[in-house]
C-alpha cells in the first residue's frame, strides 16, 4: 500500500520546520514593529518640543498679530496655488480620430 510507504519522520520534520520558520518571523515581526514604536515615540517627542520652540518665536507672535483679512489672504492665494497646481490637466480635451480596421468594417457589415 502506498499509504504505508511514506517516510512519515520526514513528513513530521518538514511540517515542523515549518511552522518553526513561521514563529521564527512573527518573533521577528513584533521586535521590528517595537523598534519602530520606540522611533515614532522619540520623532513625536522631538516634533512636541519643535512646536513649544516655535510659538516662543517673534514669527508666531507675529502670525497671532496678523488681521482677519491678511489670514484670509493668505489662505486663498495657498489654496488657488494648489488647487492650479492639482487640476492643470483636467481643463485639456484631446479627441484623436480612430480610423476604421479592416476587420471592423468585416465584422459590421452596415459600414
């Protein structure tokens, strides 16, 4: 019977070995995915004190003494900047002829 041929010792170590590759990589997995947890934590904490430092600076007390109007300004030229900047191609047409194949003309015979 060929049910009873089968090395079964190196079925099982196969099977095991690869189960052991795939714990192996989950393992791996979660110390890479804690590294980068610790990364983020330290740019989020850098990024946390760029903030403090800017509103100490001149440029900010600056920005918070601007009036309404200028604000307003300056968000419309950033918002038409990039709304000219996103949508340049979506104004332009192109319709090119396409001329009927042969094939097409065999195949609809009311051409």
């Amino acid at each position: 019977m060929i049910l009873l041929e089968t090395d079964w010792s190196q079925s099982w170590l196969m099977t095991g070995m690869g189960i052991g590759v795939v714990f192996v990589i989950l393992i791996l997995l979660i110390f890479v995915l804690q590294i980068f947890s610790v990364m983020g934590r330290k740019t989020t904490a850098k990024a946390i004190n760029v903030k403090a430092d800017y509103k100490d600076k001149k440029q900010a007390k600056a920005f918070d003494k601007a009036s309404d109007e200028e604000k307003a300004a300056v968000a419309v030229a950033l918002y038409l900047y990039y709304y000219e900047k996103n949508n340049r191609e979506n104004r332009i047409l192109t319709i090119k002829p396409n001329p009927n194949s042969a094939w097409h003309s065999e195949l609809n015979e009311r051409l």
